[in-house]
C-alpha cells in the first residue's frame, strides 16, 4: 500500500482511519430516539426512561444492551450464559443493533448447516436452531416497531442507530501505545 509503512519500519506504524468521534450531546440525542423502542427478549417494550438510564444501567453486547448487573459492572465481560441473549430476561436491544442481530442470524444459520454437514448431535442443531428462532423473533418485533413509524420518526431513529454504531465502534477500537516503541527503537 502506497504511503501506509509496517510496524517497526523507521518512520512509524501503519495508520488506519478511525470512525469520528460523537459527542456526548450527539450520543444522549440518539439515545432519546431509540431508547423508546428497546424491548426485552420477547420483543415486549422495555423503554429506557433517559440517555442517563441506558448508560448507567445497561452494558453494550454485541447483539443489544444487557442489564444483569454482574455483566453491567464487568463491563459486558461476565455473562453468565455466555451471550444466549435472546433467551436472557435481561436483555434490551433496541433499533441500533438490528443489523448486528441479522449478521448473527445469518452466522447462526451457516453454523446450524455446518453442524448438520458434520452430523452433530441432534442437541447442537436444536441449541442453534433455538437461537436462530429467538433472534429473528427479536429482529422482527424491533422491524415491526420501525415500520409503525412515520417517516420522518423512522428517519430519525435510523440516524440516531447509525450515530450509536459509530459510538461503540469507536469504543471498541485497539489501543496501542507506539510511543514506548518508538523509545525502544531510538
């Protein structure tokens, strides 16, 4: 790649773009518009009352926000089954996530036919299948909600989704220290 050096080169490491930055205004806005529509697992309404409630009592995962307080305060590192999301009473997902859940539905299905190809027992596929059942039952009740909108609801809270997007991706960047490196090196 033209103009990009590798790691340990004399003049620096490669640099990636990294998605801009939200502001905390920008963020607490798009938490009003979408913290309406969050449900539970069963795709019930289940509304955060404030941008304060949906931050404070709640964890990004990756397929929705999480309120059991033992993951709440591990910072989404400690579920205790395992990230089943859709089969947990604690779950929130809310439109922002709509298309991390329909990459993981697609993810669930190729792994149910990898299962069957490599005849698993029938405990795995029904586990997969299970999961696929609950997430596109999430996925749908959160679609349906959408499409009850109006328009300009429904534009709202699609901009608002893709701002929280941008929010936890760049959230969840790598961090590397280059500055100790580049002592090292010198």
């Amino acid at each position: 790649m033209a103009g990009l050096r590798r790691p340990g080169e004399a003049f620096g490491q490669l640099q990636y773009p990294t998605p801009p930055l939200v502001s905390l205004k920008r963020k607490q806005q798009a938490i009003r518009s979408v913290g309406p529509l969050a449900t539970d697992a069963a795709g019930n309404p289940a509304p955060f009352a404030s941008p304060t409630a949906y931050e404070r009592a709640s964890v990004a995962v990756p397929f929705g926000n999480c309120t059991e307080p033992s993951n709440v305060k591990a910072g989404g590192g400690a579920c205790p089954i395992r990230f089943q999301c859709a089969g947990c009473g604690f779950y929130r997902p809310d439109p922002s996530y709509l298309p991390a859940l329909e990459q993981h539905i697609a993810g669930l299905r190729a792994d149910r036919e990898t299962a069957r190809a490599m005849d698993a027992a029938g405990y795995v596929l029904a586990s997969l299948t299970a999961q696929i059942d609950a997430f596109a039952a999430v996925a749908e009740a959160m679609r349906r909600k959408l499409s009850g909108l109006d328009p300009a609801q429904r534009a709202e809270v699609e901009e608002a989704s893709r701002l929280l997007r941008r929010a936890r991706a760049a959230r969840t960047l790598p961090l590397t220290d280059i500055t100790s490196r580049a002592t090292e090196t010198a």
